[in-house]
C-alpha cells in the first residue's frame, strides 16, 4: 500500500491523532508556562532558592521519558492512564526551559534601566509588568518555545500510557514493521515541532527589543502576535470541543474498557473480545498500553479486562521463581490473582506464547541446528539481540545464558522486540529471543530452536478480569468459556501474521476470524 | 577640618535636603561606606560631590531617595526623615539621572519622559504636551524625537532625553550620578553648558555627582569633596580653587597640569 492511498484510508483516525497530540502539546506547555514564569519571577526575587529549584527542574528534565511515566501511573490524583498523566509528565520536561530562561531574562535586564526604573518612583508591580516582562519577553519566550518543541517530541511517548497522539502510529508502526505507520506517526510529529519553532521564532522576534527600530516593522509584527494568539486559541478550543463531543458519546454502565499490551497479539486478543461484546451490544473502549501498564490499569479500574500470559503474571507479577509444569502455574497465578487483587483469570485460549529462541533458516540448515543446546560451541562467535523485556526478567537471560553455558561474544545487544526480528534477519545479530507466535517467523526465514532444557516457564494466553466488572456485564461470562481452548499456536500465528506481514487491521482480521470460527 | 555645615535641629525652609550623623555600610562587618556624614542642601544649589569611585558620593545620592537607608543618623528631605517617606512618593518627586540615561528601551522617547507623570495619572494630552515641552527645553525637535526609541539615539541625545525624564513630574530635586560621565568630551563640554543654563533658570536644588573637576567648578554653586565615606571639604567654586587642603590641592594639580599640557575644551573654564 503505498503511503498516499495509507494516509487517505486513515485519515479521519490520523486527524484524530494530530488532535490529541496538538491538544496534549499546547495545553501542557501553557499550564508549564503558568507555573513556571511565577516560579522564574520567584527564583529572580530570593536568591537563594535559585540553585535548589532549577537544579531540581534540571535533574526532572534528565528522567528518561518513559520512566517518567511509569513513576507516575501508581500516584494519585496526578498519575494514572491516560491524558492527564502525560500532561503532568509533559510540564515536567517543560517547565526547566521555561524556568530557566525566565530568570536569565529578567536577571539580564541591563542594571541601569532596572535601577531607573526604582528610581523613579515604580512600584514593584509596575517594575515587573512595564519593565522586567516586557524587556525579558522574547528571552521567555525562547524558553517556551524551546518547551514546545520538546512537548511535540515527548508526547509521541505519551502513547504508552494510553494518553493517544502521534505516538500510537509510531509504537504501531515499530511493532508491525509498517513503515506507512512509522511515517504517518513521525512526519506529523516532525512538521509540528517545525511549525510550532517557527511561529514561536516569530512571535519571539516580534517581541525583542531590536524590533523596536523599524516602524515598519510594527504592523508586521502586530499580525504575526496576532496569528499566534489565534491559532493557540483555535488549538485549545477545537480540542476542548473534539473532547467535549467524543465524551457525550459515552455510554452509561454496561461500557466496558478492554485493555491490550503494545503488540500486535494483545491488541488481536483484546479486539477478539471487544468485537465479542459489540456485537452483544455493550459497547467497549478499547486502550493499548505499554509495559506492566495494563496490570497496574486494571487493579486501579482504569480498564475492565486484558490479555495476559501466565508465565508473566507468575514471574514478572507475582515474583515466583519460573516453573515448568503449566498447569501448576496457571492454578497457582488464578488462585493468587483472586486472593490478592479481586481478579478473575479466564480459562487458556489454547495457545502459548513462549519465549522462541530463533535463528536464520540458513545458519540453522548449515550447522544443523534443532536445539539449543546445539548453539553452545557456536556461542562464543555470535552475537545476540534481546528485548529489554527478555534481558531483565527472573526467566530471561541471565538465567538462560546460564541454563545452556551460553557465551556470546560480546554483551547482547537489547533493543526494542519488534526490531530483533529484523536485526536477525538482516545478519546483524546472530539469535534473538522471540515470540513463539510471532507472525513474521516464517516470512523472514527464521527457525525456532527447540527448548531442549526446558529453561521457559509456560506461557499460557489468558484473559485477566475485573471481578466487578464479571459481576456488571454478564455477557462476559460466556464469552470467555467459548473463547477457551479456541486458538492454536498455528492460528495465532497466522493471526498475527495478517497484521504484521499482511499489513491489515487488526478489527478486519478480527472480524473474518469470528466469522469462520462462528464466534 | 571643620566641617562647613551648621547642624539643623528645627525644619528650615531653606533647605530642601538634610544629612545629620549619617552613616551607612554594606554589610554589619564591612568599614562604613559612608561615617558621620553632615551635610545640608539649600533650595536652588547645586551641590555637587566629587571624589574617586568608591568615596561614596552615588552612596549619598542614593540615601537621598531612599533607594537605601542609614544605619544610624538621619536624612531629611523636605524636613522630614527617609525612613518616614512613603519610599515611591519620594522618588516620584525626585528626578534621577544616571550615566548612560537608563532610559527603557522598550520604550519611545515620549513614553520614556512622559513615565512620572503617567505613574501619577496625569491626563494623556497633558503628559503629551509636556513631553514636547521638555524635549524643546533640552534641545531636541519633539516632532522628530519623540516616537523614536532609545536605540535610535546618539549618546548625547540619550542624556539628555534622561534629563528630560527626570525633570517631567517637576521634582523639587533633582540627582545626577555622572550623568555626563561616558559622552565624548566635545558633547560632555556642550551638555555640560546647557545644564548649567537650565537649572540657573529652572532654578532648581540638584545634587550632582562626578570624579570631573572641571565639571565640579563649571556647574557647582557648592562643591563637597568626598573621600573613604567621609566629607573633607564643602566650599564654593571660588573658595575650593584657594583650599589649602591637600586632598584638593592633589585635585587642583591635575588641573594644572592639563591645562598646560593640552588644548582640550575644558580650556574655556
């Protein structure tokens, strides 16, 4: 599909994501220019809180993003899924610039005129507003400026808690390996920040001292203050609106939230159930997130059900040390699960979804390997790629390295899942630890090892349910007894398959799926 | 040496500013920038401080308009102490002139003079017409002056825009911290002239500070030498050139020595 005809199939989606993203961008930076010009202004009046505060916005502004974010899902009141929480994240990284260069702008105020303006009798309010404002405007607006640009680039990370924008078409398009996506996502993102800069460059020239000079210049620059004021206000409001209309659509209490990891299964297994409850007319919100993120969403309520793995909720969740037997794991985690969170776990869907160790079909071929065990003396001349996931889980590398006495002949390298397929396939690392129903397996020439030291815990796919949320929506009930034991490996691959390589929306594969198992 | 003020003990209609025992430092620890400062200003004088940097002679002015406050004695403006003046009625009735004219950038000429009086709500049409006023008196065309900003100026045209600011709400006093201090000398000789034309006719009290000799004796009706924070002399032009104190014979040398080594301007005095 080529990228014109990709952009014009999606368009109403993309402008919805434009907006979002347009929204997010412009009201955290004017709520971090509310709270942090006061603070400038402050930090110009008590010396001594200077160095505390802008070291503190110095060291915030260092917080990776996405940590940034997963520090404020657990916090109440600022934190959880959605907007509100990547606003509180975005004033966060936009408050140091804005800080910042208020205070440079007043304390640059040529010492003469300021002393002038004591001088003459100026109240401090009168100094503030008719002098140090005025003369530090354009190096304030620098500071903003330079926020903004941030804010369009930090709130493609937004995505991943939930909070919509351009983020989710570049999460999307990493995951698929959709380019059409990635572009989709970045261009917007790109032109934004560029167009946000300029306007902002203009508005800061408009406002220097320098400008003053030329009387022609005036009416120019009267238009120019103009037009940004305008298409603040224009930003702001049709957000507000596009809001306002979207939330009057909401239903009353048989809506359900169905939640979904960043990858393209989840998301199939979540629109399997989503698709489900539609069409026995409860209507469903569906939100993709990323990480832990949809565990800690569906103990806080944000969402009502999602997608899970057996072996991820007894390690990563409950912090068992791995076992091998399925059974005994799926027990243990719904017992677990119901004791301590009130969280129903529905029965397997009939697939697993295990770490795949994988290959190049060509190297497997040539050095006939069918386990891993086999890849031992090989070890020490390849290298490996792993996702961040895979390297600091209880039965991720470590153990597995150590498990198979696996030296590999430099520290893998970990990087995004979705982009070790690719990594392998194109010879830049030599194995990598996959899913076992990853769709693109066979479409790169990839060939999974067989786990001959049964290293991986069961990965069972589950659906993890709000009690109260069983207790509302009755319907659910039976959909997840006929969901169970429903999906081969072979049929979740194919599944995923569709979407990644197959390039198809998910709902569309959805559908066609529910239509042939007459679900 | 005597110091050549009498103390004033009841207010005196005759003298507008009035230091009694002043003294003040920067900090508790420091030496005193100014000590044991006695100095009475009459009505139409202009008195004028001179000394080296540091003698705390800008100190002075500055403890005039209460930009800062004695540690001990008192200043009276008007007959009444500093501390008892609301600090911004104050100021609004005294006219400032710094080095450089600090005058607002942001601002055009007419905004710039026209600042006091706005301050003090003077009606726009009034404000207008004593800017225009002000600019003739200080000897720029209003209707070329007054819309252009301070960047738009030559270095002489931006002080004596400052003096126009200052004396646009009509203050009864007038403070000039080397005002003329970074003009070139042709300029300074020039500006240095017309002031002393205009507050002779303005009749105005003003206190006007400079390291400049020359300047000291072309535009002072006193002048007080200031050394360490402390007043050494208070003299009238003529009296100073014939002072045996060493400290402004030292000054008097300089003279001397200028005048017969070069051909500036200042030849004249």
């Amino acid at each position: 599909m080529s990228f014109w005809s990709f952009l014009s199939q999606n368009r109403s989606e993309l402008l919805t994501l434009i907006t979002q993203h347009l929204r997010l961008v412009v009201i955290s930076t004017l709520l971090a220019a509310l709270i942090g010009i006061p603070i400038g202004i402050l930090l110009t009046r008590r010396q001594a809180l200077r160095k505390p505060v802008l070291g503190i916005a110095n060291v915030m502004q260092t917080i990776p993003s996405l940590a940034l974010f997963g520090f404020l899902i657990p916090i109440p009141f600022i934190g959880g899924i959605g907007a509100r929480t990547a606003i509180v994240a975005l004033v966060v990284y936009a408050l140091l610039p804005i800080i910042r260069n208020t205070v440079t702008g007043i304390l640059g105020i040529d010492q003469n005129v300021h002393q002038a303006a004591v001088a003459m009798g100026m109240t401090a309010r009168q100094i503030l507003w008719q002098v140090e404002l005025p003369l530090a405007a354009s190096v304030i607006l620098t500071g903003v400026r330079v926020a903004l640009v941030i804010s369009v680039g930090v709130t493609t990370i937004a995505a991943a808690v939930g909070a919509g924008g351009l983020g989710v078409y570049i999460f999307r398009g990493l995951r698929q390996y959709d380019n059409n996506l990635l572009l989709a996502g970045a261009i917007p993102a790109a032109l934004m920040a560029l167009a946000a800069d300029s306007l902002l460059g203009l508005a800061e020239r408009s406002f220097s001292v320098g400008a003053k000079r030329q009387k022609a210049n005036r009416m120019l620059r009267r238009v120019a203050r103009a037009i940004v004021i305008a298409l603040l206000l224009l930003a702001v409001g049709f957000s507000f609106w596009h809001t306002r209309s979207r939330s009057r659509a909401r239903g009353a209490d048989t809506r359900l939230i169905v939640g979904s990891k960043d990858f393209t299964e989840s998301v199939l297994l979540a629109e399997i159930v989503a698709q489900m409850l539609e069409r026995r007319s409860v209507e469903v919100e569906r939100l993709e997130l990323g990480g832990n993120l949809p565990h800690d969403a569906l103990l806080s309520g944000r969402i009502d059900l999602y997608p899970e793995y057996t072996g991820t909720a007894y390690t990563a969740i409950l912090h068992h040390q791995p076992i091998t037997d399925p059974r005994a794991v799926y027990e243990q985690v719904k017992q677990e699960y119901a004791a301590r969170f009130g969280i129903e776990v529905g029965p397997p869907l009939g697939f697993e979804n295990t770490f795949a160790i994988l290959v190049r079909a060509a190297d497997a071929a040539r050095l006939n390997l069918k386990t891993i065990s086999e890849v031992t003396p090989y070890a020490s001349g390849w290298r490996a790629g792993f996702g961040q996931d895979f390297m600091s889980r209880a039965d991720g590398y470590p153990g597995f390295a150590k498990a198979y006495d696996l030296q590999f002949a430099e520290q893998p390298h970990e990087m995004d899942l979705s982009l070790t397929y690719i990594a392998l396939a194109s010879g830049k690392v030599d194995l990598i630890a996959g899913n076992s129903t990853e769709g693109r397996i066979a479409a790169l020439n990839l060939v999974q090892l067989e786990d001959d030291r049964h290293y991986f815990p069961p990965y069972q796919a589950v659906y993890m349910i709000r009690r109260d949320s069983i207790e509302r929506v009755e319907v659910l009930r039976e959909i997840l007894s006929r969901l169970a034991n429903r999906i081969s490996t072979e049929e979740m691959r194919q599944l995923n398959y569709n979407v990644d390589a197959g390039k198809r929306p998910p709902s569309e594969v959805v559908r066609e799926w529910l239509k042939r198992e007459s679900l | 040496m005597a110091v050549a003020t009498a103390q004033m003990s009841e207010p005196n209609s005759e003298v507008l500013v009035d230091f009694n025992n002043v003294t003040y430092s920067f900090d508790a620890t420091g030496s005193p920038v100014i000590s044991n400062l006695n100095l009475s200003v009459a009505r139409g004088e202009t008195l004028v401080l001179l000394g080296e940097s540091g003698c705390g002679k800008t100190t002075t002015l500055k403890l005039t308009n209460r930009l800062l406050l004695p540690d001990s004695g008192e200043v009276l403006v008007e007959g009444r102490a500093t501390t008892l003046w609301d600090p911004i009625r104050l100021r609004r009735r005294t006219g400032y002139v710094i080095q450089e004219g600090g005058l607002f950038p942001h601002f055009t000429v007419e905004r710039n003079i026209g600042l006091v009086p706005k301050l003090d709500h003077w009606e726009p049409a009034r404000i207008r017409a004593r800017v225009h006023e002000l600019l003739a008196l200080v000897g720029l065309e209003p209707l070329t002056f007054a819309q252009r900003y301070p960047a738009e100026l030559s270095g002489g045209q931006r002080q004596r825009v400052g003096v126009a600011r200052a004396l646009a709400a009509e203050p009864p006093l007038l403070l000039l911290d080397e005002p003329f201090g970074a003009l070139d000398p042709l300029t300074r000789a020039s500006l240095q002239q017309e002031f002393a034309l205009l507050t002779k006719r303005l009749n105005k009290t003003s206190i006007f500070v400079t390291h400049d000799l020359h300047e000291a004796l072309m535009l002072g009706s006193r002048i007080g030498l200031m050394k360490a924070g402390r007043l050494l002399l208070l003299e009238t032009p003529a009296d100073f050139l014939n002072s045996t104190n060493e400290y402004a014979r030292a000054y008097l040398d300089t003279l001397q020595l200028h005048e017969s080594g070069t051909n500036s301007p200042e030849r004249r005095l």
